[in-house]
C-alpha cells in the first residue's frame, strides 16, 4: 500500500516478482505505477535478531523512472 496523490493506492506482487523474504517480493504494482526492492546485501548495521542492507527502490509511472536509496530491514 502507498499513497499518490493524496490517493490510498494497493499494490500487489508483480507477475515475475521474486521473493524477498516471506509475504515480501521485489517488485510491486497497481495500474501504471511499479515499485522494485533491489536489495545491494550490503548490510548497514547487524542485531540479535534483524539484519539491515542498503537497498534501491526504483518507482517508474506513467513512464517516468525515479531511483531512491534506502534500507531494508530483515527480522524476526
């Protein structure tokens, strides 16, 4: 789920998304907008119990491509 124009938009797994982990993939969709997860497993910091690496999110709608970094935090 994210938000575009002030509009609660719900996103499900692409037909060729991957699995990240368990109930997450790396590619999402809803009409023309596509989120992909790149995960770089470059990990940022490491505790008892998560796990976080620098990640990529790359959003394309209506045929305009944005890259961002940020991070991805895998735990229990």
């Amino acid at each position: 789920m994210t938000k575009v124009g002030g509009r609660i938009v719900i996103l499900k797994p692409r037909h060729d998304a991957k699995p990240l982990f368990p109930f997450t993939h790396d590619a999402w969709r809803s009409g023309d907008l596509t989120i992909r997860v790149v995960d770089t497993a470059r990990i940022r910091s490491m505790g008892y119990e998560t796990v976080t690496t620098d990640a990529a999110l790359i959003v394309t709608r209506r045929d305009v491509t944005t890259r961002l970094r940020g991070s991805m935090i895998c735990g229990s």
